[in-house]
C-alpha cells in the first residue's frame, strides 16, 4: 500500500464522519426546537 492511498481514505473517512455528526446534530437541534415549542 502506498502512503498516499492509507491518507486519502483516512481523509475520505474523515469526511464521512463529519458529514454524518453534521447531519446528526442539525436533525437532534431542530427535533430538540420541535419538542419545545410543543
């Protein structure tokens, strides 16, 4: 494997990550609004 490969894919998964706890915190804040405005 080369050292360029093993970072992209840790840079790919990186993203992954971030894009997913991104998602998630904006649908927990705005579920969380929802809920108080009830």
């Amino acid at each position: 494997m080369r050292g360029g490969a093993d970072a992209m894919s840790v840079l790919d998964l990186m993203a992954v990550l971030g894009y997913t706890a991104t998602i998630f915190s904006i649908g927990y804040m705005l579920g969380y609004n929802a809920n108080k405005q009830k």
